[in-house]
C-alpha cells in the first residue's frame, strides 16, 4: 500500500512509526513531517491546509490511503476534497469536524442529542461575554470558539481574570478563532481522553490515556496542547470506559451520521469523570497529542488496517484491537516560553541516540541543520516516550531517557502521572 500521512507533530511521528511497522505498507509519504520522521517516509514540504497541493501529491504518488493527522487539515476541507478526487482518507469531512473546530457547535449538538456536559454559554461579544458571566461561579472556564492548538481555553479563578481572558480572544490572540467566547461551568472531576475509530456507521474503542494541560509541575501555569500522556490512565475503571461509550461517543457518532455528516476517523473524547459519571469536556476530531504516542507504544495490532477500515466502512469486519499489557509514559519538552513565546533556534544534543527499546523518541517542533544539528523550531519540541511492565517503570524509563537529552532550552514536567502514583 501507498501511504500519505499528514501533518508534522509528535502525534504524526508516532502514527508514522507504527504505519512504518506494517508489512502493509510499501510507501509511506508525509507531508510536511518533521526531521525525526525522514528515516521513516519520503518527506514533502507540502502545508497540511494546502488542499489543491495535498490532493495533488495524493494523486502523483497514487495513494491507496490518506491518513489526517492534524485538525487544521479537518476544518480545511482535506477529507471533502480526498472524497472528491474517490481517494479513501482517514478522517473526517469539514462538516463533521466541526466537533473540534467550533466549540459552540459542539454545545448546541449535547443539546439537541442530550448529551452530558457542562453549562455554558456563547458570546459574540466582549461586552455580552462579560455580562454573562454574572451566570456563572468562580472558577470561570473561557473558550475561543474555534481551533487555537489547546492555548484556548483560560481557567479563571476570578472575575478580574475572566474579563481578560475574554478581551484576549476578542482582541485577535487566537485570530479566527476568537470571533466568538464560550463561556462554561466548571466541572469537578478528573479529566481523561477516550477513543473510538468510527467508519460513519460502525465504532469501535480504540484506547485510552490521561494527559496533562497544565505548563507546569502541580498543574500550575497556562493551558497548553498537553505536557505529557500516560496509558492506561487507572481514572478509566471499566464502568467509565463503557459509560463514555455508551452516553458520549457513541451517541455522538450516530447523532453526527443522522445530521448528515458520517464521521470517519478517530473521535476523540475529552471528559470529566464526575460523580455523576462522565460529562464531556471537549470533542476533537482526530488523535490526541501527546495522548496518540502513548497509544501507539502500547497498539500491538497492526495499526493500517484500523485506518483503511475506517476509510472504506469496513470497520464491522475487523477484530477489537490488541493491546501490549504493558504501561507507556510520554513526557514532553517544550521550547522555554511555551505556550505563550516559546523561543526558537536553541540547540538540542543527544535526541537521536539509541535509548534502548523500550524508549522511543518522538520529534515535533524541531529542524535540522544541513551539519546535521537539531534545533528547536515550536512549542512542543520533544516526546520522550517508554514502555514498562508497570506505570512506575515506564515512568522511570522515560524520565532516565529525558535526563540524556542536553537541551538547556527546553523544560518539561517532572510529575507526570502523578494523579495514578497517588493511587
Ligand atoms: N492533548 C490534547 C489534545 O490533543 O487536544
């Protein structure tokens, strides 16, 4: 088979890695990718929302399979216009992606289809936003209404906060995006992602992980894309696996099939297990970063026919996937200044050697020099992932693997995991 995998992140290196593993799979091309990808696949500078340039390559190359990485390339149209040219693609259309890329949309759809969530409200104004607050309690949980790479979202402890909060998305911080606030309740609990593959008529599970919003240790700082993943995540007893199913995912997926826009890919849930059981934080139309690294340590099943099944509606003939018994940790190395300057350019030293097979090394936000020297070039520029017979030893395994990188440019997080250590 001939592959083109979108996109350039971490979530993106580790879909490459266990697409690479299938004996499957004779080409795999990404497109852009990111340095640590370009002993797995041809790399093609193509941007992942230039759909005439995407569908182009797809076609010069022949692809039997597109696979969407990112959500920008969802909310551009990419799986319309793959749909179009009769090239199957893993991921959704536009329409269907709106439950990531509009917050309010996704609001009003738990509505109409009763799903658990929390209260909220939409603004399309700053001088609204801030009078509806007066609906809400401390802490206040501001939202720009579209994509803005997990930085949109402000967890305000006072009103002083919210308003700023709320004149940061109506002063163009996260651009589009910020055209409109929601505004919602804050929900106690403890937060976890869940996945299901859906082909627009079939779903299936398709793992679970907890991830860490936070900037740093103590779940201090700002909202970030996600600091670092752990799989499984102990908060997803079988009662709440089977109930987001059952309540969240599922209903979704039917929900969005009814409304007319069939879903095809991974949906994937972010929810509050609360006392009275799971209640959605956000949907997001594609995997998790860095919850997709975990998952794909821990995926024993060859991943690509999960993918094509899912882009040929032919998930109904395949067997529930495989999983090594085995815990993975992923920790990641943010650029210092991240997520609101990360600075770029800093020289990173020792990512490429051989950590020992329980320990992969994911790039994201990195460059490499024509001498060969890798450089920090996003956010999020390092994921140090490790896989142990327990939670512990992954977690000893990827920190030790951490502690070999010299990179005085980055930071990362030294408590991952440790809502399941308290345990
Ligand atoms: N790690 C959270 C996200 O991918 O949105």
């Amino acid at each position: 088979m001939k592959i083109l995998l979108i996109g350039s992140g971490g979530r993106e290196h580790a879909l490459a890695w266990k697409i690479k593993a299938s004996p499957l799979v004779e080409t795999l091309v990404i497109a852009p990718g990111n340095p640590g990808m370009a002993t797995l696949g041809e790399l093609k500078p193509v941007s992942p929302i230039d759909v005439p340039a995407l569908i182009a390559l797809a076609q010069d190359m022949a692809a039997d399979l597109v696979v969407i990485g990112p959500e920008v390339s969802v909310e551009a149209g990419l799986a319309d216009a793959l749909a179009l040219a009769e090239i199957p693609c893993f991921g959704p259309t536009a329409a269907a992606g709106q439950l990531e890329s509009s917050k309010a949309f996704t609001k009003a759809f738990c509505d109409r289809h009763s799903l658990p969530t929390s209260a909220y409200g939409v603004f399309e104004t700053a001088a609204a936003a801030k009078a509806g607050l007066s609906a809400f309690v401390a802490p206040y949980v501001i939202k720009a209404d579209g994509l803005a790479a997990g930085k949109g979202v402000v967890i305000a402890p006072d009103l002083a906060t919210a308003e700023t909060a709320i004149d940061d998305v109506f002063g163009g911080r996260f651009g589009g995006a910020g055209a409109r606030v929601v505004i919602e309740e804050f929900l106690e609990g403890e937060i976890g992602s869940l996945f299901a593959l859906c082909d627009g008529q079939t779903s299936m599970l398709f793992g679970s992980a907890q991830d860490h919003k936070r900037a740093f240790d103590g779940e201090q700082g700002p909202n970030t894309g996600g600091m670092g993943t752990y799989s499984p995540a102990p908060v997803f007893t079988p009662t709440l696996v089977e109930q987001t199913l059952t309540r969240l995912a599922e209903p979704a997926l039917a929900s969005i099939a009814a409304e007319g826009a069939p879903y095809r890919g991974v949906l994937f849930v972010e929810l509050m297990a609360t006392q009275d059981g799971p209640k959605l934080v956000e949907f997001n139309a594609r995997f998790g970063d860095p919850e997709c690294q975990v998952l794909m340590l821990r995926l024993k099943s060859d991943l690509v026919p999960y993918l094509l099944a899912c882009a040929t509606g032919t998930l109904h003939e395949l067997p529930q996937p495989q999983w090594h018994d085995e815990a993975a940790v992923c920790v990641v190395l943010a650029a210092q200044g991240y997520p609101d300057a990360p600075q770029m350019g800093s020289e990173i030293i020792g990512a490429d050697q051989d950590f020992g097979e329980d320990v992969v090394v994911f790039h994201a936000g990195t460059r490499r020099d024509a001498d060969g020297t890798l450089r920090a070039s996003g956010g999020r520029v390092l994921n140090v992932c490790a896989r142990g017979p327990s939670f512990e030893v992954a977690r000893q395994r990827a920190y030790a693997a951490v502690a070999k990188i010299d990179w005085p440019g980055g930071f990362y997080r030294t408590d991952i995991g440790w809502r399941a250590l308290g345990r």
